[in-house]
C-alpha cells in the first residue's frame, strides 16, 4: 500500500517531497478532477476537503512582525494607495474589505464570504458573525467561529449606509453578500481575485 511504502522509505532514509512540493502537486490535482467531475468521470472531486499540508517550517516561514504605524500609512494614506482603491467605485470589497481587515484581523476567506445575515445588531452594537455555512464558506478550525464587533471607525465611515446599500440591490437574491460583485471559485473560495489583487 502506499502507506507501506512510505513508511519504508522513511526507515530507510529515503527522500521525501518538500510541504511546499507537496502542496503544488495538490493544487495541479484540483483541476483535472473538477474537470472529471463535470464529465462524470468520477462521482466527486476527492481533493476538495484534502487539506493543505504545513510543518513546523512551514509555521516558522510564514511567522510576520506586525505591521509598524509607518506601514499601515503607506498601505493605506498614501496617494497611491488612495488613488488605486478609487480606480474601481464597482468593487466595494477592495476599500472595505482592507479596511475589515485592519479593524478586526479577520482572514481574507472570512470577510470576503460574509453575507448580510452575517452582520447582527446586539444592543445597538453591530457585529460579524463569522461561521461556516455548507456549500458556501468554510472555517480554518472550530476556534474561527466567532463575533467580532464592527470597529467604530467602520461606522464613522459609513459602513452602515453601505450595507443598506448592499442590502437594496440584492432584494431578490436568497443569500445576499456583504460584497456582491464577488463570485465564488469552486477550489478557492470567496476571497482568491481579491487577495491577488491585494
């Protein structure tokens, strides 16, 4: 079995892939068996709930300083930075969504899957109601779950108004989205053409 055999390459010393390697043959695997999938080749995609492999390298790699004061203004009071975010009135999810992300340190795939049921008022405190929602969003673990209230600076700039807004143009749509230009990748998820514009 392939287990067997990994165990024995292990007890002999032999070369195992790279996390970074492994999880590149992973994501290449993603697409040849949606396309089997959608051909009924096979019943389901059997990566889809495969993780992403990590290691304690990995964690180490991946470990940031905190952004200085310094940073946080050239990202976002800088005249590029300001120019760039006003390019596109159409997508609300590029200002909003980094200004989300700065109030609350919520994930990329968080904010940008959050809905309008998302958004609670809790004695006159709004907040975001993070979760998971089955063919929709998914959590990185059960401690993601969580309410993080709407940072007043948010309100200052008239987050409210743009929900009600948000909220106007989706009156007919089941499950309205907090940013509605967005469209969902079926192997990616809600924030993958956000983030790689960011």
């Amino acid at each position: 079995s392939a287990e067997e055999a990994a165990s024995l390459n292990k007890e002999m010393g032999g070369e195992a892939l790279s996390t970074k390697s492994k999880n590149k043959y992973l994501e290449r695997l993603h697409g040849p068996f949606n396309h089997w999938t959608n051909r009924r080749i096979c019943r389901y995609n059997f990566l889809t709930n495969v993780n992403r492999f990590e290691s304690d390298e990995d964690e180490e790699l991946l470990a940031r300083d905190p952004f200085s004061i310094e940073d946080l203004k050239a990202i976002f009071e800088s005249d590029e930075s300001i120019k760039l975010l006003k390019q596109k009135p159409h997508m609300p999810s590029r200002p909003w969504g980094l200004l989300i992300a700065l109030d609350t340190g919520a994930r990329a795939s968080e904010i940008f899957s959050l809905t309008l049921e998302d958004i609670h008022d809790l004695g006159g405190t709004l907040y975001f109601d993070i979760r998971s929602r089955r063919g929709h969003s998914r959590l990185k673990n059960k401690a993601s779950k969580r309410g993080v209230p709407v940072h007043p600076k948010l309100l200052e700039l008239g987050f409210e108004k743009y929900v009600e807004k948000a909220a106007h143009v989706q009156k007919n749509v089941a499950l309205p989205m907090l940013f509605p230009e967005l469209v969902r990748s079926p192997d990616h998820g809600w924030a993958r053409n956000t983030t790689r514009w960011i």
